[in-house]
C-alpha cells in the first residue's frame, strides 16, 4: 500500500488571465517541489489564458506534451498525478458548448474527450482523471432513478475510455453538487460498476457541506480511489447550495453570510477538518493513490504551500507510512493544530 503526496496547481488561478507565463508556472511548480510534493494535479480549461488546460495548450506552449513532462522535470516535480476536468466548461479548442453528463446527446463527445485527457494523462505519469458528475443542485431538480441511470451511463462510458490508457476516474463531489441531496450519491455509485468508476473525496468540500469526509472514506472504502485534502473554514449550514447559480452567488461571493473564504491549506488555525484522522482512515482503508493537497481561495499561494509541505512532511508522511526527515523535532500537537 502506498500514499503518494501531491498538490493542486488551482489555486493559483484567481482570475481567468492570470497564471499564464511560463515563468509563473516555473515558480509554482519549484515551490510545490521543495514543500516536498511528489506530484502535482491540473485542472482542464479551454483557450490561451490556460496554457495547463488541456493536450493542445500544453503542446502550443511546450512544443508537446512530453515537452511540459520535460519542464516538470527541470522543476523536480516527478509526474501530473490527475487532472480535474469539469465537461461543464466550453471548449474553444472544438467549439463546443457545456457537455452535460445527464444528457444521453453529449455522452459521445464527452467519451471522446475524457480519452484525450487520459491519453495526455499517462504519458505524464498520472492515474486518475478527476470529474465533476454533476451539475450545481441548485440548477437541476432532485435526482430521480431516471437521472441517476443516465449519469452511470455517461460515467462508466467515459471510465472504460480512460481506463484504455491505464486511467481510472472519479466522481468528485463538491458542496454544491447535485449528489449532495439526500441518498443520491449512494444511488450514483450503486448503479455503477465498481471496477470502472471510483469516488474522489474532497475534505474541505465534505466539511463545508457538513458531511464528515472520514465518515465517507469508512463507508465507501473500496471506492476511494483520489483524495483532495483540504481545510474548511465555514459550513453551509442555511443549505444555500440549493440556490441557483450558487456558483456565483454563494461559492464566489459567500452568501448572504459573505464567507470570505471557504477553505483554506489543510491545519489551518480555524479549520474545521481532522486531517490526522483522515489520512489515519485512508491508511486503515488500504488505500493506495495520490492525496493531492489544495487550498482554493489562497490569498497567498506559496505560502500555503509551504505550510502546508510542513505539515505533510511532519506529521501526515508519517501516518502515511512515509519517511520523517525531522523525527527528532516532531512537534507534539495533532496535524489539524486545533488539540
């Protein structure tokens, strides 16, 4: 069994034109090495203001794909451990509009381009294309037994193409996803097959939606398949999920409490999620994958970084099974900084 630790490139991305020159994507990627992260996690987008986006930018900016596994190599970063991929988004790339996975029309395309992810994906030592399953709940009604079918079936056609490249994919569910009413996620994952498609488990995500993500990993054990670690700074305790565009409204702008920031780089002084316990949970679950570290929102990116490199080398590697390079200097209070 083994953890293998990893960080999210997201958050250095606040607006649409930023983070596009080499040099600032050199500078990421050294800090995610020397904070001690194996590998690093992309997120899909369209167009040039996201050079990291998809296959074609990566080849319009680094002269190929293998060329940008060539640039991770000059900055130490071993491999893109997974790719986010909201099918949500437009491509400018095939100009083509939002692919919505409960509607049996775009299944194709979506197969189509899940495949040119994983093909990309594997040739940058990844394993895991990370999925947005459905849309906001607030934008969809209740997921009733017809919707749930189509949603499989979109999923499991797109895990058997990914997994023709030695990709696996998994669900990621956010706090403001459709499967967070009621018992829809259960039923999601029940009418899919378990060989082809795997839960991603996003803590930060899980805590803001007032679920415990140690819980989830104890109950879905064998679904695991991706972890995001992260730190939840408040909870949508109102349910203004189930408000429309709450992409906008409440995950952007706060809500009607103006949360200035949901989360926050795990062991956070106000955070609300155990990572201790989580790692613990994955480790007695027999986990083997990435946990790939994020912190959405980070007004100041590196450092979160690097706060958060320390606590993983400190305290998570540790529990992982990992090596302990300051054993000598371990501190005595617990990975959330909270006990």
């Amino acid at each position: 069994m083994s953890i293998r630790f990893g960080y999210a490139i997201n958050q250095w991305k606040p607006q649409f034109d930023d983070f596009v020159r080499r040099e600032q994507h050199e500078r990421a990627l050294k800090t995610i090495s020397i904070a001690g992260f194996e590998g690093v996690e992309l997120s899909t987008g369209t167009g040039r203001w996201e050079p990291l986006g998809n296959p074609q930018q990566l080849a319009a900016n680094f002269g190929s794909v293998d060329g940008f596994r060539e640039f991770l190599d000059e900055c130490a970063v071993s491999s893109v451990s997974s790719w986010f991929w909201n099918s949500q988004e437009r491509s400018s790339e095939f100009l083509t509009g939002p692919l919505s996975p409960m509607e049996e029309a775009d299944r194709p395309v979506m197969v189509e381009r899940a495949a040119w992810y994983a093909e990309a994906l594997a040739r940058l030592g990844g394993s895991v294309l990370v999925v947005r399953p459905t849309p906001d709940a607030g934008d969809v009604p209740p997921l009733d037994d017809d919707a749930v079918a189509r949603l499989a079936g979109c999923w499991e056609a797109v895990a058997r193409a990914t997994a023709d490249h030695g990709i696996r994919t998994a669900l990621h569910v956010d706090f403001l996803s459709a499967l967070r009413r009621g018992d829809a996620l259960d039923r999601l994952l029940d009418r899919t097959d378990a060989d082809l498609v795997g839960l991603a488990v996003d803590t930060g995500e899980l805590a803001v939606a007032g679920i415990d993500p140690v819980t989830v990993i104890k109950s879905h054990a064998e679904r695991v398949w991706h972890v995001h670690l992260k730190d939840a700074l408040a909870v949508d305790t109102a349910e203004e999920y189930l408000e429309p565009h709450a992409h906008w409204t409440v995950r952007v702008q706060g809500g009607v409490r103006e949360v200035p920031r949901w989360f926050a780089e795990p062991g956070h002084e106000d955070g609300l999620v155990d990572s201790a316990s989580v790692l613990q949970a994955l480790v007695d679950s027999g986990y083997d994958g990435w946990v790939v570290v994020e912190s959405d929102q980070s007004p100041h990116p590196a450092t979160s970084a690097l706060l958060a490199g320390y606590l993983v080398q400190r305290e998570l590697a540790p529990i992982a099974g990992g090596s302990d390079p300051s054993a000598a200097a371990k501190p005595t209070h617990t990975a959330s900084g909270r006990h």
